[in-house]
C-alpha cells in the first residue's frame, strides 16, 4: 500500500519518461488481533514503464533515479475505503530503521468523501506521510518499487474475505484529476494472498 510521485513543481504523471502501470499487494503474515480485527503484513509494489527511447540496463538506471529524485520533493497521499463502524488501527511502512505510521488526515478523508461516492454502509479514511518519513525502497525486476507495509483493521467483516479499495495520488493534485487504484483483500483464512490491479485515472 502507498506510492510517492516526482517533483516539486509538477502536476501531471510520474516522472518524465515513466508511467506506472500496476500496483501488487503480496501479503504472507495475517494475524487475528484482540479487537477482532485483522493485522497484515507483507509487500506493496509499484510497476513502471518507460514511455518511450531505449529499455535497456542504462534506461532502467536512470528511470529509477528519477523516482528515487521523485519521492525525496514531492508528497503523496493514500484513502482506504471501509466499512461504516471499522478503524484502522495500524497503516504503517518499513523504514531504514524500524517502521513509521502514516498519519491519518481530515483533509485527505474529506476530499475522498466529497469525489467519490459513498453508501450509508462505508466510509472514507485519508492518511498522509509524517514530516521527514521516507519509506525504505527495493527494487524488483528493472522498474518495480516494493515497499513493506502494515495494515490492521477492526472489526474485520463477518463474511472475510473483505476487499478494500485503496487510492494513491500526487501530494499536490486531487484524486479527481489523477489516481492509482489497489485492492487489498483482507481474509484470516488464507496464508498467503496477492492481489494485483491496472486502474490508473487518468
């Protein structure tokens, strides 16, 4: 779960010469909590492309520089949609050292609840990156970005498994203008579940 864009200024896609393609959530550990609810653990990636010009191993180094420029001057952001009477207790990334919270934030939640629409039955949650947190980056296959995250929410549905759509955006622009869509599927009955989705607006 989260995605960081590029640029300090910019206001349209990934950094120049890329476009993200897929987001994958491969998670291996689901623990039962205390609140009945479901903690995971496990990977968040990122696919990329070139646009355009060479693919090879010079190309591939330079895209992920780009990225790597990209996330250390912009902002990003992530909404999760849940249940009416859930919370979600933990939203967290690896960092080099230990792990950091994302901080959920009013702004973000409101912006997400006035775009998109809603049912009396669930509800929007936003949550932006402490001051100074970076999460800690591997690379996968040329331009895949994997991070490792932490999800916990509760109560979880009486019925698992419970998808729960996710959307990522640029700091600096709405999710009506552009956003990447990830699904994570929330079941303590599987050991293992990877989930992958190609919805990316515009």
């Amino acid at each position: 779960m989260g995605m960081e864009f590029g640029g300090t200024t910019s206001t349209g896609p990934p950094p120049t010469g890329l476009e993200f393609v897929e987001a994958i959530s491969d998670v291996k550990q689901a623990t039962v909590t205390a609140t009945n609810g479901l903690a995971i653990e496990g990977s968040w990636c990122f696919t990329l492309k070139l646009r355009r010009g060479p693919r090879g191993a010079v190309a591939i180094k330079k895209g992920r520089k780009a990225y790597v420029e990209s996330v250390e001057t912009r902002r990003y952001k992530i909404g999760f949609k849940i249940n009416q009477g859930q919370t979600i207790d933990d939203f967290s990334f690896r960092q080099s050292s230990g792990w950091f919270s994302m901080v959920e934030d009013v702004p973000t939640t409101n912006e997400l609840t006035n775009t998109f629409a809603t049912t009396p039955n669930d509800k929007w949650v936003g949550f932006i990156p402490p001051s100074g947190a970076r999460r800690r980056l591997t690379w996968h296959e040329g331009l895949t970005a994997c991070y490792r995250y932490r999800f916990s929410l509760s109560p979880l549905a009486a019925t698992p498994p419970q998808a729960v759509v996710c959307l990522v955006t640029y700091g600096d622009l709405t999710f009506d203008a552009h956003h990447l869509k990830s699904v994570l599927l929330l079941s303590d009955r599987e050991k293992s579940v990877r989930t992958s989705t190609r919805a990316l607006v515009p």
